[in-house]
C-alpha cells in the first residue's frame, strides 16, 4: 500500500521541474493518446454495437424470428402450419403473409417495389410499421378499399402523398394469343411510414392480404408464415420440431440463415476494429514508458539521496509506479468523458463535418439506417478501462524497477 509519502513524491514528480519540461510533453502526449484511444474505442464499439441492434430489431421486427415459406412461393395449408406453430413450445406468434417483389409506378415514374400482404390486424400489431407513419394513418388499410401504405423512400421517388394513386405492375397477368398481358391495379397510398431502413424505406408497399391474394391470383393460399420465439438466440431449438412437422408443406428458416452474411461480417468488424483501436492505446503505453524511463534519468540524483535517507527499493517502484498509472488513469478519465460526448452528438458532429467536407458522410444507401445508431454496453466499458489502466501499469514496471536498482554509491560518488 501507498504512504502518503510516497504519494507526495509522486505528485511532486508529476508536475514540472527545471530543465524537465520535454519529459512533461511526452507524458502529456501520452495521456492525450491514451485519451483518444479509449474514446475511439468506445465511440467505435458503442456505434457498431447500435447498428448490429437496429438492423437486428428492425429485420426482426419485420420478419420475424423464423419464416416457413411455402415451395414455389406457394403455402396452401398455412392454416394447418399456423396451427402447428402455435402448438410448439417456444414460438409466441405465426402470421400469414405474401411477400413478392414487383413494379410500381406513379407520375410516369416507375421504381421497384417489395410487396407484402398481412392481414390488417397484423399490420396494426407490426410495431415498425404501425409506429412509424410520418403521414396518414395506417387505419385507412381496410379489405376490399384498396388502400395501401408505403415508405417514405418509395414516396419520395415516385413522388408521392397520401391520397395519391400508385399503380402496382404483376408481371403474372392475363395469357392471351399474343403473350401475358400484365396485371395493373392502382391503389390509394392511406399512410407513409419511415422504417430506418433505406432499403426497405424505397421499396415497401404494405397492403392487405385479401388485396395481396387478388393482385397475385393466389385464391387463398399464402407465400409464407412469419413466426416470433420467445428468444432469438434459441430459435433453432424452437423451429426443430416444427421443421420436422411440416418438412413437406414449407422450409423453415431462422433469422439467423436468412441475414447471417450480414451479421457474421458486422461481428468480424467489430473485432478487427477492436484490435486496430487498441493499438492506438499500446502506443500511447510506450510512450509513458519512455516519459517514465526520461523521468527516471533526470531524477537518478535524487533517487540516490532518497536510497540514501532510507528509502526502500519497494517504495522507488510504488513511486514511479504511481506516477505512470496516474498519466494512464487521467488519460482512461479523458477518454471515457470524450467518448461520451462523441456519441451524445454524434449525428450533429456527422452533419458538421459532411457539410465542411462537402460529402455525404452517412449515406443511407450504404449504410442501411437513415440515422447513425449507438448502444454503449457497461461491460464493454469497463473491458476497456481495464485494458487501458492494464497496459498503463505494466508500462511503469521496467522505469520502476531500473528506479529501484539505482545505486547511491556510484551516482553519489563525485557529488
């Protein structure tokens, strides 16, 4: 433990001295690097870890934990695998729906577009959709009426507000002498959500599964049935023995088969962004090893007096100790505040630099989120604290112990 003694040398050789003042500028750069390490890494770590969780909420919420498809696009007894689904242990919800992707077109524009039919009680219970309406309300989607939502993406586009019409394009129309005639049906847009997905916000068109089944001549049959587990993590334990249920109706698949390039690549970048921030913090160590190491050459006269008044080789290293870890724990303490502050603005720091620069910085159309997201995990936190203030101490051993082993005698000798 510490004397207070010790703790005033320390503190004595942390401030500067005569003829010391490059030392304090190279104990400065350290903190300052060890600062802007532990900030980085925890503004870094935070945003990836925001992005794996939105994209994880918003695919999940929009489909689901687990999908069973039917074979060809085609589901006739969904309401025996709804039936099933809900029987098993584990899966909370099964909802039938068609989802197929066609033309859509609105004042002489036309775009591609994702459609997706649920039934209305469902598109009211879908919390990313129903949540989500910039414009119109979602209670306007009623059987028979032809009434549609969109996203804002799609809108923006082709154009288009609530009240307007968007004619939907299946390429799957009428056969005649002369070849397919496309089926084209125009809708009223009812409402206009915004997901936060760029790619599903400039595509989705939401509209009722009755409406769907007539605008793809299914009759009553469905594409597929989206299901919700009590956890997403243990999905396939839960999917199994329906899987084996109804292998021959549907395929079942887990969120995990249907995005796992996705994710698989998110987590292999948060580790190598990991491991390449981290550096930054070992050299910022290496730097405090070589202030101490300086420190410890410009203060050998007076380690030699105090080995000469009684000081004990223990109570050299805690000094030198103290004095290092003390520049890694400023640093640790500047970093954590600094890296708090990049993520409580961080949209705001984006848009300044975007509009210096003159680039677009976020693009939804890369980035998938409309918005940079963050998510600051209190372990991950602490795991860098700790790496910091780790490194920071074992950086003080070596200048500690050469301190320790300075010999009164010789330094002394001509004095």
């Amino acid at each position: 433990m510490i004397t207070s003694y010790e703790r005033m040398i320390a503190r004595r050789y942390l401030l500067p001295g005569q003829g010391e003042r490059f030392i304090v500028l190279v104990a400065g750069i350290s903190l300052v690097a060890v600062a802007l390490g532990v900030a980085a890494l925890i503004a870094v770590m935070s945003v990836m870890n925001g992005f794996r969780a939105e994209l994880f909420d918003r695919f999940q919420g929009l489909n689901g934990h687990a999908v069973a498809q039917g074979y060809g696009g085609r589901l006739p007894d969904w309401r025996r695998v709804i039936e099933e689904a809900k029987k098993t242990p584990g899966i909370v919800t099964a909802i039938p729906l068609i989802e197929q992707p066609l033309m859509g077109s609105a004042h002489s524009r036309v775009e591609g577009v994702l459609v997706r039919g649920m039934t209305i009680e469902d598109i009211r219970k879908t919390d990313v959709i129903a949540k989500t309406v910039k414009q119109g309300d979602i209670a306007r989607l009623k059987e028979g009426e032809r009434v549609v939502a969109i996203g804002s993406g799609l809108a923006q586009n082709l154009g288009l507000k609530v009240g307007d019409s968007i004619a939907l394009i299946s390429p799957e129309g009428t056969t005649t002498p002369f070849g397919t005639v496309p089926r084209i049906i125009s809708y009223e847009v009812g409402a206009i959500f915004e997901i936060g997905i760029y790619d599903f916000d400039k595509a989705f068109v939401v509209l009722p599964l009755g409406e769907a089944q007539t605008l793809f001549d299914m009759g009553d049959e469905v594409g597929m049935v989206m299901m919700t587990t009590l956890n997403p993590d243990k999905v396939e334990q839960y999917v199994r023995p329906l899987a084996e249920k109804i292998g021959l109706s549907a395929l079942v698949s887990d969120w995990r088969q249907l995005n796992s390039a996705l994710f698989e690549a998110l987590v292999v970048e948060q580790v190598v962004m990991f491991w390449v921030l981290s550096i930054i913090i070992l050299v910022a160590v290496f730097n405090i090893l070589s202030s101490l190491i300086m420190l410890v050459r410009a203060k050998t006269r007076d380690i030699a007096i105090l080995r000469t008044m009684g000081a004990s080789r223990a109570a050299l290293m805690r000094v030198f100790m103290t004095v290092g870890t003390a520049i890694g724990g400023l640093g640790v303490l500047l970093g954590l505040g600094l890296g708090f502050l990049v993520l409580e603005f961080r949209q705001g720091i984006i848009m300044g630099v975007s509009r210096l620069t003159g680039s677009n910085l976020w693009d939804p159309s890369v980035r998938y989120l409309t918005e940079l997201p963050a998510k600051t995990d209190p372990a991950e936190v602490i795991g860098i604290t700790l790496l910091a203030l780790g490194l920071s101490f074992l950086a003080t051993l070596y200048p500690a112990w050469k301190a320790a082993s300075t010999d009164p005698v010789t330094v002394l000798r001509y004095e």
